[in-house]
C-alpha cells in the first residue's frame, strides 16, 4: 500500500464501496474530503482534512503527511476524471498514490438515461467560465456537462437562448445514487425557467436534428452572412481573403488572438471558431463597429468572442498578451501597433497585416524594415464568376496585400 490512496465514491457512500477500499480506510491515520464525504465515517479516529476553498493548501498538508503517515483521500467518482487525483498526484508524486475509483457522476448519468457515451464530449463548467461552451457545441451531437452553483442546469439553458442554441434535448440528472435521485428531461426553454433543481447534477445535452452535419473545419462565412455597415462595403472582409489570413494566423485550439481594425468581426469570428478553447478579441473604435460586431457573435454562435471597444495601440494594455494578431485597420497607428503587438505575442506568435490602399502598403512595408524585419508578403487578386445574360464573366475584387511576420525569438523594440 502507498502512502496515499485516493477513493472514489458514490452518493450512496459506504455501500457503494468495494472491500478494497474500506481496508485502505480502516488502515489509514489521516482521512481527507469534503465534509460530505467524511460524514460518511464518523467512526474515523484519526486526523480529517477537510476540503473546504483553498485545495491547493489542503493537498499540500496531504504531502506533508504522506511522507510518515497513511492517508487516504475521498473523492468524487472517478478522481481523475475531472476530479482531485491529478493534483494529488502532482503534490505528492504518482509514485507514492493509489487510486481506487468508482463510476463517475457521468457513466452513472448516461446509464439513467439508458444512452451509449462512447460518441459524448464531455465538458466540466465546474469552477469554471460559461464563456465558449456555445463555440464548442457548434462541433457537437452529444455533451455531458458537469455544473457547479454558479452554472447550474438553468443557468447554462439560459445562457444558450441567448445565443438561440436551442435545438437541444437537455436530461438532468440529480443526486445520482443518493437518496433524492431523479431523472428529468427538457427542452431548452423550460429549462431556462425550471427551479429547485438539485445542486448534485449532471446536464446531457443531445441535438434534436437526426440530419445534423457539423459545420467545416475550415471557416468560410459568405459575406452576406455577417452584418456590415453598408454602404461601407470595404469594412466586412472578403471570404478568399478571410480564409487565407486566417490560415497565415496559425492560430491553435488554445489561442489568444487580437482581431484590430475589427470592423464587422469576421476574421475574429472565423479565428475564434478555431480556437475553441482560447479567446478572440474584437478591437474596434467606431461605435456602428462595435454594435455590428456584437451582432456577428451571436448570429455566428461564437461566445469566445469578447467585442473590445478602443483604439490601438493603447487600449491593448488591457488585452492578455496574444499569440497571434491580426491588423486590419490602425488609423495611421500602424507602426506602433506593430511594435507593441510583436512584443506583446508569445514566441512564435504570428503578425498579419492587411493593406489595401498603396499609402498602407508603403506604411506596412516601411514599418517592417524600420523594425528590421523582413515579412512574407502575397498579393491577392481574387476575382468572382458573374453572369451577364447567357454568359459568365469575371468581377474583380480589390487587390490585398498580406504581410505576415513570426516573432522572432528575443525580439524586443
């Protein structure tokens, strides 16, 4: 036996554990848990830890008596299932833990509901931001949720009309194995209104359409899906060029990136739609801008996207740094914008700058190499078949400059 065993449990406590479990109890001098779980052993004669805020301190103790004492830790489920056992494991050394697991809250859930949850992504909201759960189901058939009090059940249904993502059949599962245990199946709506459901749940949420297709891996908006402002046709950017700034990007699921000059927030939108598990900033001055973005968020369903209202370079400062940025607007800020974001971008982040206008040309290329850098640069002429009577003919659309630098490594200006 290690110094620490680390047991997880069911609602239904003590009968729910195996023989191996109660013999590591019984055996142990320090019991640590949540005050739920302890209750569970009033005969306990030895010193508890409870778990009560600050985690880190408590398994910190937990080290500090591992190395002459046994302990035992009781957990939730499955303890390396979105549960405590890898902080244990980091603070005391996988070496010196045990771990005797049982079913978790969301193997229980879907047995209830009597669905398979091989094909499940499975998301913990549990102590954590609302914010991107809405991007992330774009890509999804089935979720699993664990909730918290802060996002439970009808918080999270709310959340989601919002942003009109509510063709969902939503199971809340309550105090799986305990005493109060109920299985409840809702729409979206009413469970945006539901009350006095269990702080102990579990949410599954499963799409209504048997003909649903998840969208392209590639983001490809047509124009005419974004608002603009118009007659400003140039403030939303062109698909073609869209695709491949944003692929000059080389933007990954974590991501942080700067989207400035956003205009109508497309290149923030489609960068944010990779990024699922990072965050997108929208940076626009003109107040029609930010309005118009903020509309783009919600009919393009991509909630890890935060619409910033200021102009660059100083409203930055109060932007994580990013690991990759987009400019496609500077009001004749282009210079320092670009000095500031390449030293703010993580190693190997990566610029791109769009210029349209032979003055913005000359003001990015002269930016560059007083900043003695040398950037790739495509030209970009893109024109689109258009029918005239019988025929078809072809429109050109303004030509594009991409600028694209990568940090380099040491760089400060």
């Amino acid at each position: 036996m290690r110094a620490v065993t680390v047991i997880g449990m069911g609602d239904e406590g003590c009968p729910g554990l195996s023989s191996l479990a109660i013999n590591a109890v019984a055996k142990a001098q320090v019991l640590a848990g949540g005050e739920r779980h302890l209750d569970f052993f009033p005969q306990f004669r030895g010193e508890k830890i409870v778990f009560k805020g600050d985690l880190i301190r408590a398994t910190e103790r937990i080290a500090e008596l591992a190395s002459e004492h046994t302990v035992c830790v009781l957990a939730s489920g499955d303890p390396l299932f979105f549960g405590i056992g890898n902080l244990i494991s980091k603070k005391v050394g996988l070496e010196h833990v045990d771990f005797i697991p049982a079913p978790s809250s969301i193997q229980q859930a879907f047995a209830r509901v009597g669905m398979k949850w091989d094909d499940a992504e499975i998301l913990s909201l549990h102590g954590r931001q609302i914010e991107g759960l809405v991007t992330k189901l774009q890509s999804l058939r089935k979720v699993a949720l664990f909730t918290d009090e802060v996002n439970h059940p009808r918080a999270i249904a709310s959340y989601l009309s919002n942003f009109g993502e509510t063709d969902w059949t939503a199971f809340v599962c309550e105090d799986l194995g305990g005493k109060e245990e109920r299985i409840r199946k809702f729409d979206i709506k009413l469970l945006s209104e539901e009350e006095g459901i269990n702080p102990l749940n579990v949410l599954i949420l499963t799409r209504n359409e048997s003909e649903w297709k998840s969208p392209s891996i590639v983001p490809n908006v047509p124009e005419e899906n974004y608002a603009k402002r118009t007659p400003k046709k140039g403030l939303i950017t062109k698909k073609e060029v869209r695709i491949l700034s944003v692929a000059y990007l080389d933007i990954r699921d974590d991501s942080v990136i700067w989207d400035i000059g956003a205009g109508s927030g497309s290149i923030a939108i489609e960068a944010a739609q990779i990024a699922k598990n990072g965050k997108s900033y929208a940076i626009e001055v003109d107040p029609e801008g930010i309005e118009i973005c903020k509309q783009n968020v919600l009919s393009q369903k991509t909630d890890n996207v935060h619409v910033v209202s200021g102009k660059a370079p100083e409203i930055l400062e109060r932007l994580p740094d990013p690991d990759c940025v987009f400019v496609g607007g500077s009001k004749g800020n282009l210079y320092e914008i670009i000095r500031i974001c390449l030293n703010r971008l993580s190693s190997s982040g990566s610029l791109v700058v769009n210029a349209v206008t032979l003055d913005n040309v000359a003001e990015a290329y002269q930016s560059f190499k007083k900043l003695r850098l040398v950037p790739d640069v495509t030209l970009l002429n893109v024109s689109r078949g258009q029918p005239l009577a019988d025929y078809l003919r072809y429109e050109a659309l303004n030509p594009i400059h991409i600028f694209k630098v990568t940090k380099p490594e040491g760089f400060q200006r």
